[in-house]
C-alpha cells in the first residue's frame, strides 16, 4: 500500500542528504523558523513550497479556509505556541482565490458540521453585504470575500491576547494577510500588516 509515496518519501530524504548532509541532523536539534503560516486545507495550496522554504523554516497551521477563531483550541495552541516558545517574528494569513470553504460558506447549501465552522465568513459577508452586492458578478464577489475573510483572521490574530502580550513586552512580531492565487501561483499582498497594538483597525 501506498508504495509510490514512500519510494518518493526515500528519494527525497536521499535528495536533501545528497545537498547537505548534516541537513536531518540539525534539524533534529531544534527547530527555529521565523514564521507562522495560518492557510487552508486546500491541497493546492501547499505552504512551504509557495515560499521556497525548507523544513524547519515555517512553522504550519492549516485548517478549512484559513480561519483563526478565538475559541479553536487547536488554533490557539498553535499560535501561543509559535508567539511563546518558538518567538516567530511574522504570522502569514494565507487565503487564496477560488477557496471552496468561502464559497462553501454562502452558498446556502447544507453540509453538515463544517456549516458551523465556516459561520465567521458568513458573518464576514454580512458585515460587507453593500461593498460585495456593488461588485459586478459571483467570481468578483468570491474573490473580495476571499480577501476580507484574510483581512478579519488578521484582525482575530492581532487582537488575540498572546499577541498583546508579545507586543507589551516588546517582542517584535508582525501578522500579515495574503492571497495565494492558483491561477499564477503568486502571492497578493493585502497590505493589512499589522505590527503593534496601535495598528490593530476597527471593523473593516
Ligand atoms: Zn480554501
């Protein structure tokens, strides 16, 4: 069973080994990357090979359309986590176009458990319900959702209190929003960085 993974499981540990020999072996000591990256499930959206970073450069959570609520358990771990012990300097919301959870979440449709998961976008589109209705066509209207859904985990991010309290003690740490794009394979920038308690915006 699955054969073919672990032959390519075998190549690629061979393949790092044959670059940099000591590679494993430092890593087994310690881990130490610099970001967090907060994206969805989706395969095709595979985290450190979008930014060409190796194991052990980017410390990873992923979940069904990169949410960050302040009551997952499991998010929060990873984030006080990463903030307190690993002290990552920047955490990447990571959406990206086309994400089937966004469309998942407004289309009316019933799915079962992820319904609730997916309440914040829908409680995103709400709050955006006359910027989305003035845009021309569903694919402009998913798209921007797909944006302010990034904007509004960005925000869950920063005003989360093991955030605060990294910046109270002045540890530099900066949250980020992108979008990934299938289509090309490149990052958008919202431009919603945020890096300090006075940065934190209202409801936008
Ligand atoms: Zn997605």
């Amino acid at each position: 069973m699955l054969d073919d993974l672990k032959d390519n499981n075998r190549a690629w540990a061979q393949r790092k080994v044959a670059i940099d020999p000591g590679f494993f072996r430092r890593l087994e000591g310690q881990q130490a990357p610099k970001y967090l990256w907060i994206g969805c499930s989706d395969s095709r959206v595979p985290a450190n090979d979008i930014v060409g970073l190796d194991p052990g450069e980017l410390f990873v959570h992923r979940n069904v359309a990169n949410l960050a609520p302040p009551q997952d358990a499991n998010y929060l771990s990873v984030l006080q986590f990463a903030v307190d012990v690993i002290k990552v300097e920047h955490v990447l919301v990571v959406g990206h176009y086309g994400c089937g959870g966004v469309a998942a979440a407004v289309d009316g449709q019933r799915r079962g458990l992820v319904d609730h998961w997916l309440h914040p976008i829908r409680e995103t589109q709400n709050e955006h319900r006359e910027e989305l209705d003035a845009l021309d066509g569903p694919k402009a209207r998913w798209d921007r959702l797909v944006e302010l859904n990034v904007q509004r985990q960005v925000r869950n991010v920063a005003s989360d209190v093991f955030v605060q309290d990294a910046w109270a003690r002045g540890q530099p740490l900066c949250v980020h929003g992108w979008v990934y794009s299938l289509a090309n394979g490149l990052v958008n920038d919202l431009g919603v960085s945020v890096a300090g308690p006075d940065e934190v915006a209202g409801p936008g």
